[in-house]
C-alpha cells in the first residue's frame, strides 16, 4: 500500500542527469532552466560543495556542486558540465538555486510499475531525498526530491548569500 502511494506520487515527466557513471532524475516542474557553465563568484567560508553565485538576467542565485554535495570527487568542468536552476519549496517559501552536473540527459516519463521505494540502508534520513528509485530500458535512474536534498542549515547558508 505505502508502495503504491510513493508510486502515484513519484510517478512523472523527470528531467535525467549524470554524475560520473550514476544517473538522476529531478521531477521536470522543479526545472526551471539549464545553463551552461559561467563564472561562479565564491562566497568565503561556506560549506565546500557550495560553489558561490552566479549572476543570471540580474538575480542572483546560488550555486551547489551535486558532486561535492554526494561526497563524490571534484572534476574539472567539460563542455558537457552545465548548471540546472531549480527551484526549492520549503516552508512555504520559493527560491531558485542552480545545482553543477555533469551532463543532462533527457526528460523521461517514469509511470508507477517503473519506480520502487529506494533501499533501507543505513538511516531513513540518509534516504529522505530519494523519490524512488526508476527502471526504465535497462537503466536505474535515483530519482531525487530537490525540496529535501538541501538540508536546513545549507538553505539558511543559501538565504544569506542572496
């Protein structure tokens, strides 16, 4: 029963993405654009996977590094790599903020058979941002809730660099 509603809930158009060999998906109404790679001006003394902010059609918005963020190693940027503005929902309250992947995909339409719960391991709260995981041609995509992925303290960290 939980099953099928996480399935009804999760089940969607996802825009898929690369870090390293794994792959993602953001649910396509949390995407508001895909930019390539700019000039990120740093903010000192802010947590590492936070990279600074970018200056897009005069709003600043802040930037994370997906890599950093899932402890995976840093590389350096490829004509591939670009930044996906997103926005978050917490609260009550909207902000945009642009994640660094290493590549886009494409968007896909997972249905409720094609996506299961993600596995128990370790915490539950190590798993709070994972919608569940999709199966689709072969392939396993993490399909993630942005909303969650940003932890209190880096959104209160994010709310002060803008």
């Amino acid at each position: 029963m939980a099953n099928d509603i996480l399935q009804k809930k999760s089940e969607g158009k996802y825009l898929t993405f690369n870090l390293g060999k794994e792959q993602y998906g953001l649910p396509i109404i949390k995407v508001k654009e895909i930019i390539g790679m700019m000039e990120i001006t740093s903010m000192p003394q802010y947590k590492e996977h936070f990279k600074g902010v970018i200056n897009l059609r005069d709003k600043v918005i802040p930037v994370i590094d997906m890599r950093l963020l899932f402890g995976m190693p840093e590389t350096e940027a490829t004509d591939r790599t670009c930044i996906i503005v997103v926005e978050i929902e917490r609260n009550g309250k909207v902000f945009l903020c642009g994640i660094i992947v290493d590549s886009v995909s494409d968007v896909r339409n997972f249905n409720g058979e094609q996506i299961e719960d993600a596995p128990e391991i370790g915490s539950s709260a190590s798993n709070k941002f994972i919608l569940g995981i999709a199966k689709q041609d072969g392939e396993v995509k993490i399909l993630l809730d942005i909303d969650q992925i940003i932890v209190e303290e880096d959104l209160e960290m994010l709310r002060k660099a803008i």
